[in-house]
C-alpha cells in the first residue's frame, strides 16, 4: 500500500509541476523594434580589444545598445554568413514538411571549389527543415541553391526577397545577389547589417532551434542510401574543439577566397545576449581568437540593469500634463558600463499627430551621453504601436508560440485526471475499510449469538 501512495504522490507532483513550468520553447530576446543606442563617443567608455578582422560588430540585443565597432560600415563580401538571411525568407515563405527537388543546375551551377559532394544530391528531393540543416550546419552552396528555386523560381527573384526583407530590417549597406554567398561583386554587406539580419534571424523560433544544433541526421534516402549527417561548423559550439565557448549558442561561419574568414555569433551570459560580426578575417583559428576577444570585451566591461520601476514612476508623473494616461512602450533593460553607477531621466517630446500615439521619448542619460530611449505612449495604444512591427521581430511573447498553451491546457487536465483518479481511490479505499469493518462486526454477532446458544 506505501508504494501505491508513493506513486500517486509522485503523479501528483509531476502534474503540479508541468502545470507551473510546462516545457519552454527556444527563443532568444530581443528589442521588438530593433532600435540601437549607441554611446561609444561618452567620456570613459570601455577601450575595446585589437583584433586582427577588418571589420566587427558587437551589439546586445535586448537593449539594442552598441558595445564595439570597427569598421562596422565598410562594406565586406559576406560569404556564407548570407545563407542566415538565406534562412530567414526561407522560414518567411514555406513550411517546415515541403519537398524541394535539387535541379540539374542547382547542383552544378557552382563555382569551381564551391559545391558539396557528401551526398548524391542531383534529382534528390528533401524537406525544406532538411535543407536548412544542410544550409545553417553544413553550409551547403547546393541546399541554398535548391531553396532559392523552391521559394521565388530563380536566383534573382530570390535575391529581391533577400534585398527587400534587408531593406525592411535597416540594412542601408546591403546587396545580395545569391543565396548561398559564392564570389559575386554586387553580393555585399556590413558588419552592422549583418547584426541586424542576424538578430531578426534568431528571433525566429525555427531558425533558432535548427541554427543552434550541432548534430542532425538525415535518414536514408533512395539516392543517399547511408543518410548523412550535418554537423555544426562553428567551433566555438563544439565541445570537442580547442575553441569551444560555452557562452555561444548560435552562429554561421564563412568563407571564400574574396571575402576571408566571415562569422556571426550568438551567446549569452548573465542576462545579456550578444550578437558579434566578424569579417574578413585571417584563417587558422583567428575568426574564432577575434570572437572570443570581443566576447569577453562584452561581458566583462558591461552589465545589464532593468531600469522598469523607475521608467515607470518617471511616466507616472509626466501623466500629469497630458489629457490621458502615459506608458512605457517596451521593456526598460539597459547595457551600461560597469563603472557607471547612476542614470538621469530625461523626456524629449514628439511633433504632435504621430500615427502610433507616441508623444516622446524617455532618455537615460550618464552625463551628457544616452545609453538608452524608450518611447512613451498614451496608454491606449500601446499594444497598436507593438503591433506595427515587423513580423520578424515579434512582441514580448514570441518565445511562447500556440502550441506551448496547448501544453499548458494538456498539463492542467492531466492534473485534473491524476486528482481526480486519487480522490477515487481514496473514496474506494475508504468504502472497503468501511466493508471490511461491518464484516468483522457481523462475525463478532455472530459468534456471541452460538455462544449464547450452547450455553
């Protein structure tokens, strides 16, 4: 009977813990406007680290704020690096269980050097999650090449997707003209751009789960018999490497004989999250030296404060002085140097009439430089202005997509089930304690009345 209760208790435990933390989806933060502050230029800034790259960027994006830069606006060839916007209209424009057919010329249309032969992959037909393991993992020209045609019809219908979702994301220096990053002369971008595409690239809960895997199995097919198996290039998220960093959860690698040693990177640590661009970089080992560099620039010289009671209070106030209620739009998380210990509040007012309900902006300021702006709203339309947004960069919940609240609804009625299937044996246990009680008083009866009768 213990271990019966031991096993309805632990039924019990396990409901109520899927009903308080039900399983969490991938998703990485993020500003939901993609809006950067950048306070390099103020009096005691961090000095940031040499490195041998001709140009980096380094950016923390919850709170959009710009950390490091060298030759951030120089425009680079980008290499494979492209194939993370690659993924990103890829995810924009199909699902996940569509079939793509490599063509003659998705296979051989390659510059010399640059095509794949670890699998037999002309005629071969795989899912487009397929493709993208092959493309974010294994970087291959042929599975960008195969969903490029799958999506748009041909390389060029494909780029203007790219260019347009570029565009739409803040890119100002970008032109892609293939999707897979092979030497092209009107195929380039910048270290900033590139932030900022791969930024609204992770904030895809798809491209994040598929970008941030080091393994993957394709099963056997008729053409690839043996299957294959995608590993994650980038070094820095591979345990087995001399350059592992357990910080890094994301990235692509790049390389061709233009462009250098190309990398974007993703990690996390203490609450701040970090996107890095490196470009045109040396080889042997030097990419990954750069990254880590400006890595460690990032998390040791920053720290990252929430700023929400006091943004708060301060909007309570100017409240005053306008015929509705004010509110913060957005989160107020900060990315300040260390050595900074105190913020001023300040308020710019907007020109009257802004379509989204914006009267000003909350500034916080050390000195005279902004480390961070947060736009202030009439409070009936906050959640118009978050919806304006781009599609890429989802509001506050995106890591919590419909399916999670069918977990949720799952968990709940599964503990639901579980007490009320313990309520019922408790009901049993008690009626047979309840039986087996009358039947000892009936024996005792029983046995009293023949004893009264053969005395």
């Amino acid at each position: 009977m213990r271990r019966g209760y031991r096993t309805i208790f632990g039924l019990m435990l396990l409901a109520v813990l899927l009903c308080v933390n039900p399983m969490q989806a991938l998703a990485v933060g993020g500003r939901t406007d993609l809006q950067q502050t950048d306070a390099r230029d103020m009096e005691g800034w961090p000095s940031g680290p040499s490195i041998t790259g001709e140009s980096a960027y380094l950016v923390e994006i919850n709170s959009g704020a710009v950390l490091y830069g060298k030759n951030e606006n120089e425009t680079r060839f980008p290499a494979s690096i492209t194939k993370v916007m690659t993924a990103l209209v890829v995810l924009e424009h199909c699902q996940l269980d569509e079939q793509v057919t490599f063509s003659h010329e998705a296979v051989t249309d390659i510059e010399s050097g640059g095509n794949f032969s670890g699998m037999a992959l002309e005629g071969e037909t795989l899912t487009v999650e397929q493709c993208l393991y092959l493309l974010l993992l294994n970087s291959v020209n042929e599975s960008g090449y195969a969903l490029a045609e799958h999506v748009a019809g041909s390389l060029s219908a494909f780029a203007d997707l790219m260019n347009q979702k570029a565009a739409s994301l803040g890119c100002t220096n970008t032109h892609f003209a293939n999707p897979h990053g092979l030497n092209d002369s009107n195929h380039t971008t910048t270290a900033h751009d590139m932030a900022l595409i791969f930024w609204a690239a992770l904030q895809n809960e798809t491209f994040y789960r598929i970008d941030s895997t080091t393994s993957f199995e394709i099963p056997p097919t008729e053409k690839n018999p043996k299957g294959f198996k995608c590993t994650m290039h980038h070094k820095m998220m591979l345990s087995s490497s001399e350059y592992h960093d357990e910080r890094v959860k994301a990235g692509k690698t790049g390389y061709t004989s233009i462009a250098k040693n190309t990398l974007v990177t993703y990690a996390e640590k203490d609450g701040m999250e970090l996107v890095c661009v490196v470009m045109k970089d040396a080889g042997g080992g030097v990419v990954y030296q750069d990254t880590k560099s400006i890595l460690d620039y990032g998390f040791q010289n920053f720290r990252m404060v929430d700023m929400g009671a006091t943004s708060r209070n301060f909007c309570a106030g100017l409240s005053a002085g306008y015929p509705m209620p004010l509110a913060l739009s957005g989160e107020s998380k900060l990315t300040i140097p260390s050595g900074v210990e105190s913020l001023t509040l300040e308020f710019i007012g907007r020109e009257e009439g802004d379509p989204e309900g914006t009267v000003g902006d909350l500034l916080y300021r050390s000195g005279a430089s902004t480390l961070g702006r947060q736009p202030i709203v009439i409070q009936g339309t906050v959640e118009n202005a978050q919806s304006s947004l781009p599609v890429t960069a989802k509001a506050e919940d995106s890591g919590k997509p419909f399916w999670f609240w069918i977990l949720v609804v799952l968990a709940v009625l599964a503990a639901i089930l579980v007490i009320a299937w313990v309520v019922i044996q408790i009901i049993k246990n008690q009626r047979r304690r309840k039986r087996r009680k009358l039947r000892q008083q009936q024996r005792r009866r029983q046995a009293g009345y023949s004893q009264a009768r053969r005395r």
